[in-house]
C-alpha cells in the first residue's frame, strides 16, 4: 500500500522559471552599471590631481627616470555583450562606454604635465598609463 504522504509524478529536478522581461531589464542595468563605472574608472586618468600625481612623479623621479613608468592601472574589461547588444573589443568598448579614445583620457592628463610624455599600455589585465621624459 503506498503512503499518501509520497510525492506523485517525476521525481526530477524542478523545470527551470520562465524569463520575464524584468529578468531582461535587471540584466541590462547590470552591464549599463559596469558600463557607468567603467566609464567614471577611464575618466579618473584625466581627472587626477596635481596632488596624486605629485608622489607619483617623485617615486618617478628617485627611480632615476625610467622610460614609460607606470603612474597608474586603470582595469577595464569589456562585457561579453555590452548593453546595446554589440560585441566589443577593449579599444572599441572604451569609446563605447566613455565617449572618449583612451588617447583623449591620456591627452587629458597630458595637458597637466609639462617635459613629460604620457602614454598607455595595455599590460593584460589593465591599462597602464605610463610617462616618460620628453
């Protein structure tokens, strides 16, 4: 005789919820977020103060000048598919998500330094922004 407390039916596991369009909205404002913060991360390069940047070129300086220094590490990484849909590669997503090339950010900063030359490099696994002496 069967226990009428046993479940009936298949004893698998539970079919998987249905996509709802919320499901999709809260998806896009995650990568409209990461593209926002990624954004306010590029923008910092040429937002920096004279005052961050002051130890900096000192350590610079007490290192005896090396070519193309590392003044900061910016880690941008591209969604796999940004919000719009489209696939991008780092170049791309930078103007995508900043509206700015990263030679505009690093044009930026440029500007704040005299005999010096500012430059980037892509070391992997973020953006170096790099100087060296003129």
């Amino acid at each position: 005789m069967a226990d009428s407390s046993s479940p009936t039916g298949p004893t698998g596991p539970a079919p998987p919820a249905p996509i709802t369009l919320s499901d999709i909205l809260n998806d896009i404002q995650v990568i409209q977020q990461k593209e926002a913060a990624d954004k306010a991360t590029l923008e910092s390069i040429g937002n920096s103060s004279a005052d961050s940047l002051r130890p900096k070129l000192i350590a610079w300086a007490l290192a005896n000048f090396p070519n193309a220094y590392t003044l900061m590490e910016v880690t941008v990484t591209p969604p796999a598919q940004c919000s719009d849909g489209v696939v991008r590669n780092l170049t791309d997503y930078i103007t995508f998500c900043s509206g700015k090339t990263i030679q505009e950010h690093v044009a930026l900063l440029q500007a704040k330094l005299a005999d010096m030359t500012v430059s980037f490099a892509n070391l992997g696994y973020a953006i170096g922004i790099v100087v060296s002496k003129s």
